[in-house]
C-alpha cells in the first residue's frame, strides 16, 4: 500500500514474506487468446511492446533528486484484503498486516539500489573490520530526534523517545527468541572462522548508540543487520508477562487505531473492516524537505479494501482512486484514454492537464511467482510424497510449464520468462546461469521416464508402483491471474496423462498450510522483497529457515544437495571480495535451477496509470524501484 522509501528497506535476517499477489506485475485478471505457436506469439509480443511503449511513458528514477513540495491533499488508495493484525510480529508472516503499518515504523538504514549504497535512514552506520582475528562490528547510533508519537497527544505529554533500549529489546527479545517464531531468529547466528556456530551478539553504547558483533567477517552487514523495531514500551510488558504468546495477542485489530504510536510518516487514525483504513501525516517525522518540511505530502491517505480488481478499475476512472494498474484486458481503454503529462521519452510537456492521467511502463520486475511442491516427510505416506521427492519428476514439471502461452494469455504478451535464479540487479547475476529445463513435453516424458513413469493405455500416467499420478495445484483464491496460469498447467500436464486439480484457497488459509500445517500438495505463489543481494531470504533458501517452502525448519539438511546450498551460502556469506565469492553463488544458482525445488514462472511488463492532478516532479516508474510516489504533492 505506502512504502517508507522507494530505497530498499531491505531487513534483519534479509528475511523473504510470502505474498499472494503477483510480485512481478501491476497487472491482475487474465486476457482470454487462442492458444497460438511460439513464432504467432513471438510476433504477438513484438508487436504489443511497440504499440503500448508509443502511447505510455517511460521515467526511470535513476539518480534524480527530489524536489521540495507543498503539504496538502488526500490520496486514495487501495488495499486487497483486512489486516490480521496491528502487531509487527504478526506482520512477518502477513502481507496486508505488513503493509498497513509499514507507514508508522522506521528502519535503520535503507539501499539505493540506483547507487548500490546503503544509507543512513534512522541510523547512521560505522563498520570495523578486525583482519587479525577475522571478526567484524558494525556499531549504529539513532538519530536524536526520533521519537514515539500518538496522533492525540497535542501537549507531547505522551512522546517517548526512541533509544538503544528499543532495539536491543527488539533483536534480544523478539527476534532473538526462538518462541516469538521471527523469521529474522536464524540470522542472528553465523559460522566462526572455525566453522562454529555462533550468535552474533548486541551491546548497548550509549542511549542512542548500539553494537553488533559479528564473530566472522560478513559481506553485507548492514543488510544482515537491518531492521524495523517496535516500541518496548508497549511489547515488553507483554513479553514479561506472557512470554511470546503475550506478545502475539496484543495490537490486534480491536485496537483503536489512535493507540498505535508512529515513529514514520503517517499515524494510523481509523480503521473500518472491510471498508477502509484512514492515516494523518506525522508532523513530527525526521525527514524534511529543504523547506522543513515533512516531504510525505498528502495530509491524509485513505486505504480503501478492496477485493474486486474490476471495482478498484471504476474507482480509478472516477478518479476516486490516485492510481492503478491496470490488467491486459483493460490495458488498452486505459492508454486510449490517458492525457500523458509527458512525452513517451519521459520529457515533461510544457502544460501538464489537471485533468485525465498518465500511463507509465517499465521493464518486467526483479522478481516472480513460482511453482513448488511439498516435500515435508509429514506427508510421506502420501504417493505426491515419493514423486516430489524425485528431481527427474521436478524437472519435468519444469518442462510442461508453458511460459511462453502464460505470457500471451495472462500477459497479452507483454512479459518474458523468468529462467534465471538471481535478479539482474544482484551483483551475483549471470546471463549465462539459466534454467535448462524449458518447455519441451519430448523432454518431459524423457525425464518421467528416468523414474519409471509409464502412460498407460487410458491414456493417464502412472509411476513405477501403478499408482495414477494426480496432484493438487493450490492458488491464492482472490487472484484470477493465478487461476488462469493454473489452467494452463492443467491443460499442459493433461496432455501428458497427470490430472492436477486446481484449489482455490483464502491466502491466510494458504498460508497457515505453507507455514503450519504443511497439509498442501503443490502451489503458486509469490515472495515479496526479491533478492538484490545474494543472502537475502536466509529464511528461505537454508534449510532450516522458517520459509524453506517445500520442507521448512530441517534440523539437519534432508538431502545432499540442501547441505551444499546451506554450505555454500554460509561460505560466501563471509567473503568480501567479489572475485573470490562469484565461484559459490555461481554454483549456489546452478544448484536450485537443476533440483528445481520451484519454478519460476513469467515477469510481466508493468504498467501504471496516476491522476493528473498530482505534480509529477517526484514520479518515476521502473523495474528496479517500481512506483516511486512517496514525495508526490498536488499539482499547483
């Protein structure tokens, strides 16, 4: 919904949330085409790119400054569904929880990925390196002007400031223990040169100055370190009093919003379920334009919830909605219709409309949604079990996804695969590290065959002990682009005898399935935060990280080949140099694309429309940043 900046808050543990949503793509709902050859949809896309790129604008952010605006305004906006909860711990493990209190909380530094450089947010930073016993500090001090506010509190009688204390009690007692279930808990331990586990500790300075001692040198520690904190004032009398489970159960969404303190832009003011969430700009935020000014403009933002993507389309073209993305279906009424405030090239016309939008483009996203399998030996009496197992049956399963019919039905053509395992953006990212296993059903049947699958005269496909293969395809159930993806699926697994049965699923249910109950056989989904750094998701792809989808919190690798990933991943995680840690994530990317543990699916081109009566001095739209609209302010 609002981000705190478009620089990448990337934090503690690098941790990885899942999200229901399409990360790759504004785009939502499908666009029903025949099914068309590769050369009829090659030509199809050609053709799509040239005509949308004419009529929208392209305006990467790059390094261009922001300019000092005027306070003033509502924004409208949309989110998809009711938070679960007020409380940050809730928030790791919950997409619109995260998102609806992202505006009241700061982080301690953030990443221009422009510049590829981390910056102080609510910290600066200073990072000593001890070469004669291999180990590594990074001490932060807070800014002295940071504080706790309640949006009521107009004599500052409640402001608390924020010091050391809040987040040392953060990463020690939220974070840190192992009940609370964070998902940053297993970043806080790494190896020692001697190939010990370690934790690696904080100390206190000073009121505002703070400590964390690595016992290994670290290639990223700020990313390792990063965090958002919540106020102790009010989690650690939980914690005291009912240990982790006290801390779950406060700040749900019973709470009077106005009881939520802010050290971000916005306070959080009222909150109607199902219908819309109500924020007030913070007067009080520490980071101003060269007026003074708190450069958050609008003086309020309105959250509305809104499931229906056909809804939120007739909201925006009413103008009751700042902006939209719009779906492949709509694409084209969306750009007839737009009074662009700039030239395709991103030239600003002389006299911009207040009337009418702006459609902007840019390149498919960093990351995308993907396809997995359970591997949990929870379901090991189930025959899915021994087939997802088996990396020849993975592989295949790679082979009879059909990224290039994703991308013209769902996509209208505008997208690309996604076949390689790191993000252009991360350092670490090879052109030449590619998935081999592309759409082929020859190839497919091939690999099926290496485990003894066998196409029986019914015409359905059976394994070695003749059982018929069938499996569930879970999907988020609010998404009809994951619907029409899984039908493809369905269709191209069809043709080769296996029935997969698409079920449609509440994301929290979802969820709960991936994370606790374990009770899923296969699903698309997605991972916010992407991976612009190599350790990013250490939650994710270690074993024993709390989001290792396919088998989560493995005491002890499962199989060979998870033992090396973790080997490799703790090795290059402590080497500095580039040239000496490429070898790693080299073999490290190689690993997942040839097990296959998921699939990546397509990167969508993306699109967004905004309302003309807002200036565009602080617009920008690109793949690496997404929308940049934090600093927007009213056209004057």
């Amino acid at each position: 919904m609002m981000k705190k900046s478009k620089r990448f808050r990337l934090n503690n543990g690098a941790k990885l949330i899942l999200t229901g949503t399409f990360i790759a793509s504004v785009f939502s709902g499908c666009y029903k085409a025949p099914e068309m050859t590769l050369e009829e949809i090659e030509a199809a896309r050609a053709a799509g790119f040239s005509e949308m790129l004419e009529k929208t604008v392209s305006r990467p952010k790059g390094n261009a400054e922001f300019v000092a605006g005027k306070a003033g305004g509502s924004w409208y906006t949309s989110i998809g569904g009711d938070p679960k909860s007020f409380n940050m711990l809730i928030a790791e493990t919950d997409s619109e929880t995260s998102s609806v209190i992202a505006p009241l909380t700061e982080s301690l530094a953030s990443y221009d990925i422009n510049e590829r450089k981390w910056k102080a947010q609510a910290a600066d930073f200073k990072i000593t390196t001890f070469e004669e016993s291999g180990k590594l500090d990074i001490t932060y001090t807070l800014r002295n002007d940071l504080y706790w506010d309640f949006y009521d509190d107009k004599d500052g009688s409640r402001r608390v400031k924020i010091t050391s204390d809040d987040v040392i009690f953060w990463y020690n007692e939220i974070c840190g223990d192992e009940e609370c279930g964070s998902s940053a808990y297993n970043g806080q331990f790494m190896q020692n040169q001697a190939g010990e586990w370690e934790h690696i500790d904080i100390e206190k300075i000073d009121e505002r100055s703070f400590t964390f001692h690595f016992p290994n040198l670290v290639a990223e520690p700020v990313l390792a370190t990063n965090m958002d904190f919540g106020p102790a004032f009010i989690y650690r009398p939980a914690k005291e009093k009912g240990g982790a489970d006290g801390v779950k159960k406060i700040l749900t969404v019973a709470t009077d919003p106005r009881e939520l303190p802010s050290c971000g832009p916005y306070f959080l003011t009222e909150y109607t379920p199902g219908q819309r969430l109500l924020y007030k700009r913070n007067p009080h935020y520490w980071d101003k334009d060269a007026n003074g000014e708190n450069h958050y403009y609008p003086e309020e933002r309105i959250a509305q919830i809104i499931g229906n993507n056909s809804t939120a389309y007739l909201l925006f073209t009413q103008g009751k909605l700042e902006a939209y993305g719009p779906s492949p279906e709509e694409l084209d009424e969306v750009v007839e219709n737009a009074r662009n405030a700039f030239e395709a090239d991103g030239t600003p016309l002389a006299h911009q409309s207040k009337k009418g939008y702006t459609v902007f483009n840019s390149d498919g996203g960093m990351n995308a949604s993907f396809w997995s399998f359970n591997q949990n030996p929870k379901n090991k009496d189930q025959a899915f079990y021994k087939w997802f197992t088996d990396k020849h049956f993975r592989q295949a399963m790679s082979c009879l996804l059909n990224r290039e019919r994703i991308i013209q039905q769902t996509y209208r053509g505008l997208g690309a695969p996604k076949l390689s395992f790191f993000p252009e953006a991360n350092k670490y990212y090879d052109e030449n590290i590619k998935l081999q296993y592309l759409f082929d059903h020859e190839h497919a049947r091939s690999l099926l065959a290496l485990s003894g699958f066998t196409k029986g005269e019914d015409g359905f496909l059976y394994d070695s002990d003749g059982i018929k293969v069938s499996f569930d395809l879970t999907i988020s159930g609010g998404s009809s682009q994951y619907s029409d993806i899984a039908q493809i699926i369905t269709d191209e697994c069809k043709k080769e005898g296996i029935t997969v049965t698409v079920r449609p699923t509440d994301f929290q249910k979802l969820v709960e399935q991936l994370t606790a109950t374990y009770d899923w056989q296969s699903v698309l989904i997605g991972l916010g935060g992407g991976s612009i750094f190599p350790t990013q998701g250490s939650n994710v792809w270690v074993s024993d990280g709390n989001l290792h989808l396919w088998y989560p919190l493995q005491k002890s690798p499962a199989t060979e080949w998870e033992a090396r990933v973790d080997e490799l991943y703790h090795k290059a995680a402590c080497i500095t140099e580039y040239e000496k840690a490429k070898p790693y994530w080299d073999e490290y990317q190689q690993i997942f694309l040839e097990q296959c543990p998921i699939i990546y699916l397509t990167r969508g081109r993306s699109f967004m429309a905004l309302q003309n009566r807002w200036s565009m001095d602080n617009v920008y739209y690109d793949n690496m940043n997404g929308a940049t609209t934090e600093y927007i302010y009213l056209a004057q």
